[in-house]
C-alpha cells in the first residue's frame, strides 16, 4: 500500500474520532510527503471532491466503515470491501485492515489519556 494513502487513512480515521493529536501529526506528515493542501483539506469530504484516485477512495471507504463500526448494521457492507478488493490484492487488504484497526487504537489511547496537539513540546 502506498505511503501516502496509509496516511490519507490515518488522517480520515483520526479526523472521525477527533484525536487532535493524530489528526495534526498526519496532517504534516502528508505535507512532509509533498501531498498538496487541497488534499489535506478537502479529505473531510473526498466523496465530493476531484482531488483523490479510486483506489484512494476505496481504501478511504473502507477506513470510514472501519472506524464507524456501530453506525450500521453491517459495519462493513460488501459493496465497501468488494470496491477494496478491486484495487488492493489480498496482502494490501490486510494490510489496510490493520492499519485501519491500529489507528483507531491509538486514536482511542490518545483521546482517551486527553494527549493533546503540541503537548510534546
């Protein structure tokens, strides 16, 4: 899985769950990696934007579902891991389950320990 959508994922899950602290550091991590800031700023709403590919928005659905696991019935539709699967083989799925699993782990640690953004001096 590219870099860049691992943290287009990290960046979409932390913004979900209102990490402060996560959403800064994946903020300038995209930014450190060269990404543009229409992209950083429109990825609240990528649905509704240009500015990102299939496969990013494949991977950015899956994430959401991931995240947003008690909003439906079926935390992840089939629709939402077929659209995945067309663009990632089986080794990039796993790994973009867990990364999605992993963020939201420390999305919780950190919101939950209140680590705020710029706390680390």
């Amino acid at each position: 899985m590219p870099y860049v959508t691992r943290k287009l994922i990290h960046l979409r899950a932390s913004q979900i769950n209102a990490c402060s602290l996560c959403v800064d550091m994946h903020a300038r991590e995209l930014k450190k990696a060269g990404e543009k800031d229409e992209r950083i700023f429109a990825l609240a709403a990528w649905r509704e934007t240009p500015y990102f590919t299939d496969a990013e928005r494949a991977a950015l659905a899956l994430a959401e579902a991931g995240t947003r696991l008690a909003d439906r019935p079926d935390a992840v539709p089939d629709d939402v891991w077929d659209e995945a699967a067309r663009y990632y083989d089986e080794k990039a799925l796993a790994a973009l389950v867990i990364q999605i699993a992993l963020i939201n782990a420390f999305n919780r640690l950190n919101a939950t320990t209140r680590q705020m953004v710029g706390a680390w001096g």
